[in-house]
C-alpha cells in the first residue's frame, strides 16, 4: 500500500473551496493508500471535517513538526521581526505571517511517503521532497500577494508608499523568488481552471492539466419559483467586489437585492446599503440555498481563480450575471446560463442588470442552469484526479 502525504496550507480561515478539494482529493485515495494530512493550524474547520470523514486516527493523521531557526533562514526570521514591530495590530492577519510560511512549509520531514499532494494557493507545493518520491501540486492560485494582487495587496494595506512599503517590498520580493524555486519541487501541476493554467504557465513557465473542482449537485435542489430579488453571495472582503454590487443597486432603488456572507467589511457594507438593499451577514446554508433557490439572478462582480459559487446558484436553476473575466468565463455559459459584464464598476452592473430585464420574465431557461451545473459534478470530479494520480503514478516510476 502506497503512503501518500497530502499538504493543505489552510491556517485558521474559514472553511472553503480549497479545502474541499482537499478532502475530496483524500477520499479517492483513502480507499487504496495509507494518508497522512498536514496543516498549519490546529482547531480549524479543515481539521474538524478530517475527522469527522476519516475518524480511523491510525490511518489518518493530523501531524506537525516543531520548528528551529537555522541560521540559513535567519532573513526570514528578521522579515518577521521587522513586521512585528511595524505592524503588531496586523498579526492578527494570516498575510502577516507569510514571510515565514517559505521556511514553516520546509520544516515537514516527508520521508517515507511515495506520493505527495500539496493543495496549493501560496506555500504548500514547496516542501522538501526526494528524487524517488512524487509529488502533483492541485494549484487553487499562484501566490496572488507576490504575483497579479501585489500592487492591490499593497493598496489595500496602505503600503503602497513610503517607508513601511519599501520594507514590505522587499520581503515580498523575497517571497516571489523563493515561490518560482520551490515551482521547480513539483513534478506534476494540476489547475483548478484553465484560467489559473495560464496563469501557472505564465508565473512558472510549467504545465499543468486543468480539472475543475466540483460541488455536491445532491445539496442543491433544482427550483423553477423565482421571486423579485437578487442575490450576491461571498465573504465580506475587498477583493469580492461586493461594494460595487450594493452600490450598482443603490442606483436602482427599485429593484431588492440580499447580499449574504460574513467577514470584516460586513459593518461597511450595512452602512453603505439603501433601504432595497438588504446585507444579512452570515447566515447557516439551508437559509442560504433558499435565498439562492428563489432569486431571480445571481450577481459575482469578482476575479475569481475559479469561484464555485456561480454553479451553485447554477445548481438550483438561478442564471448569474458575472464579470466577464478569470473563472467566471468556465463557470457560466455566456447566453444559457446568465451573462457578463466586463468592468468591475456599479455602471456596468447596472447596465447588465437592465439588460437582463429587459429580456423578459425569464431570460434563460432555469432547467439549463442546473443541466450546465451538473458537469461540476462529484463523481466527474473523483474520476478525473484519481485517473491522474494513477497515470503519473506509473509514469513516474517507469
């Protein structure tokens, strides 16, 4: 029986598309390999479903390794420092740990294990590995901090001038040369899009295979009873661009639109919400699917990796009205499934929104949309990785 060692970088975040792929990955291979998972953080969410879908705790394991400072990481050791000082009150904030994950991610001792999964979107694909053992990074992302959202990173963190930006800077730049060597660790890439392929392609100069996550179809009931709202789902960050949605529907008073997720902009958004508009915050998902399952349209304004919310709204027959752009362009069918709009403004929600309706009463048919979800199925999902696995397995030791 092969070992398999699986490297998922979740940290103390919520529970979300990158870890799914996580355990779906492992449930293939539980069946034929003996796993052991690897996280930076205990009591998470991650760890929580790893127990409770692999209780066997002599076949799987949620195991670490104490850390010692050799002095050949010791620059890594001062970016810490230097951003401790800086910025204690931003410690709070997993970003400001990442100048240590490079030497953190290195410290695991994987011998003894044939193959290794690293679920990738910043560090995971660099741990240390030996020439007899293989090892496929799932790739969710470049580490978008370094590479595409480093100018919008630091904007965002108002670093985007003076001192404390050139500090940071640098220990980016550190970060972005460490992250294309350890590119070099890994022997076989898969995508979760072929918009990320590109990207991989572009950061790396490496190949990969795209197999798009899946969602659980069964979780979502198809719904043909649409009501007068719209719905905007995510968390309640920057880059999710929902601040551009409210502020589209402030524009048209008379149309309603929910807006459900939680995160640390949700008391800005009340604040910047009209009276159509209503900001629920997080919410348990049955009452999410119901809101999902009765909307009239979806509204995604983010550039997405992939983004698998779209087809869940897809899943319960509800057309989505996506910026045009990144995951969105594989998610949703352009005119049979929803539609895009192609700036990330509220002008352009706006006109889109507009647009949609004055398509009719149902511009696209509701049993489309669950048809094209039903290709982001569970089943294609766990054929796919395991006849890759498989596949490179034997390749590799030819």
């Amino acid at each position: 029986m092969s070992r398999i060692i699986i490297i998922e970088n979740s940290g103390k975040v919520n529970f979300g598309g990158g870890q799914k792929i996580t355990l779906q990955v492992a449930e293939i291979l539980s069946k034929t390999c003996e796993l052991v998972f690897v996280d930076f953080a205990k009591g998470t969410r991650f760890e929580q479903m790893i127990n409770e879908k692999f209780p066997d705790s002599s076949k799987v394991l949620l195991k670490g390794r104490s850390f010692f400072f050799p002095f050949k990481y010791l620059n890594w050791l001062l970016d810490l420092v230097v951003l401790t000082c800086l910025f204690p009150g931003n410690l709070r904030k997993i970003r400001a740990y990442l100048p240590l994950f490079p030497f953190a991610i290195e410290q695991f001792d994987l011998r003894g294990y044939d193959v290794i999964i690293s679920s990738s979107h910043a560090v995971a694909k660099g741990v240390l590995t030996k020439a007899d053992q293989l090892h496929i990074c799932y790739c969710h992302s470049p580490v978008r901090y370094v590479w595409d959202m480093y100018n919008e990173y630091l904007e965002e963190a108002n670093l985007a001038e003076g001192f404390k930006s050139w500090l940071v800077r640098y220990m980016l730049h550190n970060i972005r040369k460490w992250d294309m060597l350890s590119s070099f660790r890994v022997d076989y890439f898969i995508s979760n899009s072929d918009y990320v392929g590109r990207r991989i392609k572009e950061t790396y100069r490496r190949n990969s295979v795209t197999i798009h996550p899946n969602i659980d179809i069964s979780n979502f009931e198809y719904c043909n009873d649409k009501q007068n709202y719209y719905l905007a789902s995510s968390r309640l960050v920057a880059y999710k661009k929902i601040d551009i949605i409210i502020e589209a529907f402030n524009r048209m008073p008379d149309k309603k639109l929910i807006v459900i997720g939680g995160g640390p902009n949700l008391k800005n958004y009340k604040e910047l919400a009209n009276e159509n508009i209503t900001v629920m915050g997080y919410q348990p998902f049955n009452l999410l699917k119901e809101k999902m399952q009765h909307a009239k349209a979806f509204i995604f304004a983010a550039d997405e990796d992939f983004g698998m919310i779209p087809i869940e709204a897809e899943a319960c027959g509800t057309p989505v009205i996506a910026y045009g752009h990144g995951g969105s362009l594989e998610t949703v069918c352009d005119g049979k499934t929803g539609m895009f709009f192609y700036e990330q403004t509220a002008d352009a929600i706006v006109n889109a929104v507009k647009e949609f309706e004055t398509m009719g009463s149902a511009p696209f048919k509701y049993e489309d949309c669950r048809s094209w979800a039903e290709r982001f199925s569970e089943e294609r999902f766990k054929r796919e990785i395991k006849e890759f696995v498989e596949e490179k397995y034997k390749e590799f030791n030819k």
